[in-house]
C-alpha cells in the first residue's frame, strides 16, 4: 500500500512528530487530498496543547489547505480528481440539512466537523475531506501564498464585509499583523477609507502600500479620540491580542458603529454609556464556511491580495510552529508539501 508522511501531535501538549502511515482511502462523500501548502495558524494551539475537551489523539493539526484531489469515495458528485481544493476551519456538515454551509452563524445540535481538530488536517503529504468542506481553489493562485486565505484571509474578509459598512465609510484596522496586513488589502479593495492603527510608525508606510489611506500610530495618543476626529469609524476590525488596545479604540465608533472582534484577547471590558449614545455594537467573528472560502479565494484573485509568509518545508513543522506562537513572524507561516 502506499504511504503519506504526516506531522502528528501525539497528545496534548507534545511535539509534533513525523510519521509514515497507510495511504487513506476516502470513505462516503469524501476526497482524499495531495496538500500542497498549509498554514500555521495560532487556533491550531487548540491541538496542539489540548484546548478543547474531548479532542482525541494522535492527531495532525493544520486548517489552511491547497491541494489536489487523487481519489474519490462512493457518492461524491461535483467532484473530480485532479481538481484543485482548499479546506479551511469549516470542517465539513452533517448534510442533513446544509443550512451550515451557507451561514457559519448557523447553530445546530450536529456539531460541524473542524479540520486539524476533530478530525486530521493539513500537516500531512495526503488528507481526507468531507466535500462538504471543500472550496474550489482559481488556478492562477499560488497554493503557498493563497493557503492563508483559508483562515486568516476568510477571517478578516468575511467580518469585513458583514460589518454594515458601505464603500466611502471610514473603516479601521486595528493591528498589523497575519490578520492585519490581509484586512488592510480587504478594506481598501471593498471601497472603504481605510485607516491602519498600530503602535509606532515602523510599520506606517507598509500599511500605506498595502492601500491604508490614513495612519494612526497608538503610541503617540489616544487612537480613539483620532478616529473621532476622522468623523468616527463606521467599523473597526480589532485584531490585536491585547484587551487594553481593544478596548482603548473602541471609543473611535461613530454613531451606529460596530467593532468587529476577530483578535483573541479573553475579557474586555466597554463602556457601555459611549455605545447606548452612539447605537454602537461589539461584535465577534469567526473564519466562515467553504463557500465563503470560495468568495475570499475570487476576491482575492481578482483584486491581487496577497498573504506575506514565512515558508518552512512539512519536516520542519514545529520549527513552524514555534515560531508562529512566538509572535516573530511576518506575517503568516506556511508549510510548503
């Protein structure tokens, strides 16, 4: 039989290890994948260090997937080998009613599968995915500097564009790092006046190529009362990881408002007077579904958005990982199959 080589955490909290395992065949409405990149996000510490209960172990982390498809099990319609597909977070539907793949907002009690955490991702020459999960991937992009969208890029895109803003609103970036300089890019191509907030100017004339129209550097006063002076943000898309930075912006709302939280920071703490007055909202987002990875992908095609990557080969995935939870690398990390 033929053989895949995988990077497995074989239980919470331990070292990813390479392993040589049977080629797995697909079962009913899956594919089998050849990965071609995945990238190393800061959710897969999830698997990695047993964040989540009931995780069951070995198991490969890893939810930013290109590859091709090289085999098909029963019942897979719309599908073929040899055509290319990414994976994200979205794991996959029970399918018994398919209202998860259209809405990620969509709460039932069969709990969506979720890839590099309940059941084997990225990290890997070969994988397995419900259909249900998969996103048809454009040609034109490269697999290694796309794989990010799946994650990152869905993330920043799809809180972006269900933030209530319209083309010429003021919308914020707070932060620019792996989800950051991909929201600059997204803001800027949906038509907003796009201001980047980050702490210090080292990073203000990146932001400015990335397309930020305006600069706030935190450091040197109050990045809230700056975005009032603006006229107030219609949206700020928080992506720090810090509750002091978060909630010091929050204040930049303008009236009808809403900060989108995509950064994780636990406890934050808002002034609730400054929303009530302003008919204000703080509101979380989480990644998407494939077929909202299918729009980030098009997107981002069409409008030449790119993920900025620091590239390891599979082999070295926890040197990947190291250096992704160390908060040194710029911007995303990726693992090259």
């Amino acid at each position: 039989m033929s053989k895949m080589r995988a990077m497995v955490v074989p239980q919470p909290g331990g070292r990813l290890n390479m392993e040589e395992r049977d080629l797995p065949e697909p079962s009913r409405q899956e594919v089998r994948i050849r990965v071609q990149a995945c990238g190393v996000c800061h959710s897969d510490s999830i698997t990695v260090q047993g964040q989540m209960p009931g995780l069951v172990y070995p198991r490969i982390p890893g939810h930013e997937i290109i590859g091709i498809i090289d085999a098909l099990g029963p019942d897979v319609d719309g599908w073929s080998v040899g055509a290319r597909v990414g994976v994200g977070w979205f794991g996959g539907s029970c399918g018994f009613c398919g209202h998860c793949r259209r809405d990620a907002a969509f709460a039932c009690e069969n709990i969506q599968s979720v890839t590099g955490v309940t059941r084997d991702g990225g990290y890997a020459t070969h994988m397995l995915a419900l259909t249900s999960a998969l996103a048809h991937v454009p040609d034109a992009l490269d697999a290694v500097q796309s794989a990010p969208l799946l994650c990152a890029g869905i993330t920043t895109f799809n809180a972006l564009r269900n933030a209530g803003a319209k083309p010429g609103d003021l919308v914020a970036v707070h932060g620019i790092g792996g989800l950051g300089h991909l929201g600059i890019q997204f803001a800027a191509r949906q038509g907003f006046r796009t201001v980047a907030v980050n702490r210090g100017r080292d990073k203000e004339t990146l932001a400015r190529s990335l397309g930020a129209h305006d600069y706030i550097d935190s450091a040197s006063g109050d990045p809230a009362q700056a975005l009032q002076d603006m006229g107030g943000a219609k949206a700020i898309l928080a992506t720090v990881t810090n509750a002091d930075a978060m909630q010091g912006i929050a204040g930049g709302l303008g009236v009808n408002g809403t900060m989108m939280v995509i950064g994780a920071v636990g406890d934050l703490t808002i002034n609730s007077l400054d929303l009530l007055g302003k008919r204000a909202a703080v509101r979380g987002w989480y990644s998407g579904t494939s077929r909202d990875s299918e729009d980030t992908l098009l997107f981002s095609q069409r409008h030449g958005i790119n993920s900025m990557n620091e590239i390891f080969p599979l082999q070295q995935a926890q040197a990947a990982y190291d250096r992704m939870m160390s908060g040194s690398a710029r911007f995303r990390v990726v693992l090259e199959v």
